[in-house]
C-alpha cells in the first residue's frame, strides 16, 4: 500500500523582508500573545542581537540552547516554558535552534515562532525536526500536526550570516530536486500534490543553478541584491514546499540517507548538514548510474566549495570499516534511500563510496584547463544541463 499524504503545505503566516523584525510585537499582540521564550544560539545570537527589536507589550524571558537538538534539549525548553508560565516559543538561531524550539512546542502545544539568522536548511518552514542524540549522530525525525505560527525572514541579518552555511543551505536545498525526481520520476501516476512537490523541488535547482554564484558574491560585498534574496527563499520557501506538499515523495532519498550514515563518524561532525547532503547527491547519483549528471554538477560544486568527495570533506583516509558503517546506517530499515528503486545494502553504500573517490578524481582530471569546468568558475546556470525526463505515465 502507497503511504498516504498529509500535506503541511506551510507556515501559518510567512513574511520576508527588511525591516520584517520590527513588526514582532504587533504580531504577537494581535495572537493575543502576552508572553513568550526566545530561544537562540551563542555567536548567532551576538550577530542578530542588533536586529532584534524592542518588545514593550510582551513579557519575554530569554535561554540559550544547548547546541545540539535533542529530546533532553527538547525537554529542558519545555521546562523552561513552565518555569517561566509563557504562552509561546520565539526561535532565534539556525535550524537546530528552531528545530529543538518546534520539538518543545509541539510537546506542549504552544504556538512557535521562527527568526532565522542562517539559511542553511528549511527549518523555518518546515513542521518537523531532525533529531540528534547527544554526540551529534542522527537519530530519527519528528513530524508535528501543527504549522510554525509565524517566520520572519530579515535578509541583513542572513547577509551577515558566514558564507559557508549559505553554502551548506544551497547543498541541502539542490537535493531536493534530485531526491524528489529520484522518487517521484518513477509512479505510475502522480496525485495534485505530489507534482506540486515536483515543481517546486525543479524550482529548487534552477534558482540555485540561475542565482547562487550572484548571491554568494553580493554576500562576500555585503550587498543586498535581489539574487541573494531568491536564494535564501529558495532554500526556505520553495524547499520547505517540497517535503511540505511530497511528504515521503518529496522530503529525502539517498542523499539524506547517506547524510544520515557520516553522522556515525566522530570525525563527520564538525561538517555542515549541508555539506555532508551535497555529497550524498553526488553519491546517489553514483548508486543510480548516472555518471554524466555527476560531470555536469561537479563545475558548480566546484564554483560554490561544495564537496563531492571523501577528500573534499576531510574523510579521505576511511578505512572499509568506517565506510561499511556509514552505509549501515544510511540502509537501516525505514531509512529514506529506500524510498528509490532498487536495492540498497551496506555493502553497496560502502563500494559506491570507495568508488566516487576514483570517479571524481577521473573526472577532474579530464575537465582540467577546460572553460567553465572545476576550477574554473562559469556561469552557473549553464553548468548544468536539463534533466532527461522519465516518461511514467501522470507524474
């Protein structure tokens, strides 16, 4: 039987814009909010502090997170919540600040409210939270049947945010397109929704290819330009539309799943959700046999610092071992690389690892001192070529 569903298409309210902050107060007061708990991180807190307005009306209590989202995290801000008698959670941070806010307000029943201050993933929008235990190896995913209240998006404040956590969303946020086509690409027939997804995860790839070399370069200077804008959307907006609308179909394959198996790694954990995920696209492309969709990515990994390999990310010296338990955990039972054709097995993750390595390598090689190929940064949009569309009858 097909899984069923669920769509949670969407925040309840979403703005984004500058200036959006300052609106804070009026948008508690007219949910008749008269108090809440901030929630935020350390140094991202430090940069957004200056943005963060003046609330008169509201009584708010403030607590740094622990750094990590857990239950116990989960469970600390709930108590926090009690501890303080509040009415409502603010998130101030990146995702794991707002998934550990969401994790407590869906335990509690409390409305959540998000300001982001990265774009490195669609936390914002999305009504879940990935879930970590405490030395930072992934452990599931919790899925609320409420909506994030209310996102408030200030783009000077994610211009000021580190260039390589833009990066990492801009990872994050192209797997969406080749996990949902990976999935999708192969029903016999597509229901509204699911092809909604569909669009919206193509939306995913072109913006990016279109827009993040502009974006990162107006970051760098400090500008803020439209291309900056559409990408930070992109990778909150459009992504969190995906999975929102897809669910299962549209929310993770392969790529997600390998993210899943480095996490097992000590050595995997100072790496960027991001980072670890835009390897696994390129990994999962290795699994589907698609070679020459790896060669077309590979100049704008290259032109953005994406990583497509073991070596890029600092793995390079992995022994069998390590790899087979990368791949235990990336095709344990439920894991999301099931979702695509096929069979998947340790073994397998652990052989197709070894062979990127000698796959990118080769590759490189051969597009060395080519225009427009590693190295060699070009117009982006054109690094990659459209997909070759699978006919499967309604998709």
């Amino acid at each position: 039987m097909e899984p069923k569903v669920i769509v949670r298409a969407a925040p309840q309210e979403y703005v984004c814009g500058q200036g959006v902050w300052e609106d804070l107060q009026s948008h508690l007061e007219r949910r008749g909010i008269d108090s809440a708990l901030v929630v935020h991180g350390g140094r991202s807190w430090e940069a957004a502090a200056p943005y963060f307005p003046d609330v008169h009306t509201v009584r708010l209590e403030y607590y740094r997170y622990g750094g990590e989202c857990t239950y116990s995290e989960r469970d600390t801000i709930a108590s926090k919540v009690t501890e303080f008698g509040v009415q409502a959670l603010i998130a101030v941070g990146g995702g794991k600040v707002s998934d550990s806010a969401k994790a407590a307000a869906a335990l509690l029943r409390i409305p959540v409210i998000i300001l982001p201050t990265l774009a490195a993933t669609c936390s914002p929008w999305s009504s879940l939270s990935v879930m970590y235990d405490a030395s930072g190896t992934a452990v599931g995913y919790e899925v609320y049947p409420h909506s994030n209240a209310l996102v408030l998006v200030e783009p000077l404040v994610l211009l000021e945010s580190p260039k390589e956590l833009l990066v990492a969303g801009v990872g994050d946020t192209l797997a969406k397109w080749y996990e949902a086509d990976a999935i999708i690409a192969h029903l016999p027939s597509v229901a509204e929704e699911i092809a909604i997804a569909h669009y919206a995860a193509r939306r995913c790839r072109d913006n990016l290819l279109a827009f993040a070399a502009e974006a990162l370069a107006a970051q760098e200077a400090g500008t803020l330009n439209e291309a900056f804008v559409r990408v930070v959307e992109t990778i909150f907006l459009t992504a969190g539309l995906v999975g929102g609308f897809g669910e299962d179909y549209g929310r993770t394959a392969a790529a997600h799943s390998i993210h899943d198996g480095l996490t097992v790694l000590p050595q995997s954990h100072d790496l960027l959700h991001g980072s670890k995920v835009a390897y696994g696209v390129i990994l999962q492309l290795l699994l589907e046999g698609k070679r020459e969709e790896i060669a077309s990515l590979l100049p704008f990994y290259e032109a953005l610092g994406l990583p497509a390999s073991l070596e890029d990310m600092g793995l390079g010296g992995l022994s069998r071992a390590e790899r087979l338990a990368v791949g235990v955990r990336a095709t344990e039972p439920g894991a999301s690389i099931h979702r695509m054709q096929g069979h998947f097995d340790a073994e397998l993750v652990a052989d197709a690892m070894e062979e990127l390595e000698s796959v990118v390598t080769d590759l490189r090689a051969k597009a060395a001192g080519q225009p427009g190929q590693p190295g060699q940064p070009g117009p982006t949009q054109a690094a990659v070529p459209e997909q070759k569309r699978v006919s499967a009858g309604r998709r």
